[in-house]
C-alpha cells in the first residue's frame, strides 16, 4: 500500500471487492452507504503518464474518492491543517489493480500522484460536489519539499 507511519486523520482507505468472470471482470467503486461517501458532485477519469508527477493539490470543501482500475499510481497526501492531530504528517499510498482499494481524501489535505506503470495509469475520482476551478488550489511540485 505504501509508507504509512502515522495514518494522517480523515484518510480512509476501504478494501473493494473485484468480481473475476472469464468474459469480463466487475471492480467496485463507492456505494452510497460507504464510508467516505458523502453524496454525489461528478465521476471523473484522469490518466497520468509514466513517472510523471502532478503535485500539489488541496481541495477546500470536495471530498475525493479514488480508485486506480488500470496501472499503477503512487498517492503522497500532506497534512498542513494547523488544527490537525496530524499536523506535518506525509502519507504514500499505491492504487493498482493488484491494491485495489478506494482512496478517499477529505477538504483542506494537499495531495499529489505519480504514474508508477508504463501502460496506461488511469484513475476515478467520485466526488461529493461537482468541480469548481475556485474551489481548489494548485501549488507547483516544490511546494512541499518531497522525494518521489
């Protein structure tokens, strides 16, 4: 899954259940009784290339639900809230169809991804608000000073 020393607070990571079927497989996402599920805002594919890297992202009120159905991506997720238990505290995750699990990360955290696989490196983003270009903020890679 990656390097979790502390678990930073909010962060859940949630298990999905694969389906295997010789004519086709089934992979979970969010069902509307899961944790983390906190109404419906839009679905969304991102793809990300090869060790290319896009960071550093905060959401101010969207909570991010992300699944990696194809290739394999490394998440890193700060925690800079001043009012957090987890203050200062840098979480790795790998998504992958072989961790197959649902990333969900709350408002106010900065998170950044890389694409791990040299196939294609594709994730879905369930979000409880549709986007809005105001309601986050970007910040270049060294705004927070992280080896990838």
């Amino acid at each position: 899954m990656g390097k979790i020393d502390n678990k930073i607070f909010d962060v859940i990571i949630t298990p999905l259940k694969k389906i295997e079927n010789k004519k086709g497989s089934l992979f979970h996402i969010i069902r509307n009784f899961d944790p983390g599920y906190n109404g419906f805002g839009e679905v969304y594919i991102s793809t990300i290339n090869y060790q290319d890297i896009k960071a550093w992202k905060q959401h101010k009120i969207i909570t991010s639900n992300i699944v990696v159905p194809r290739g394999k991506v490394k998440f890193v997720i700060a925690d800079l809230r001043e009012d957090s238990t987890t203050e200062c505290i840098i979480n790795e995750y790998i998504l992958s169809i072989d961790n197959y699990v649902r990333l969900t990360i709350p408002p106010k955290l900065w998170y950044g991804f890389m694409g791990l696989s040299k196939e294609t490196n594709m994730l879905i983003n369930v979000s409880d608000i549709p986007h809005d270009a105001n309601e986050q903020i970007n910040k270049e890679r060294d705004f927070i000073k992280y080896i990838w």
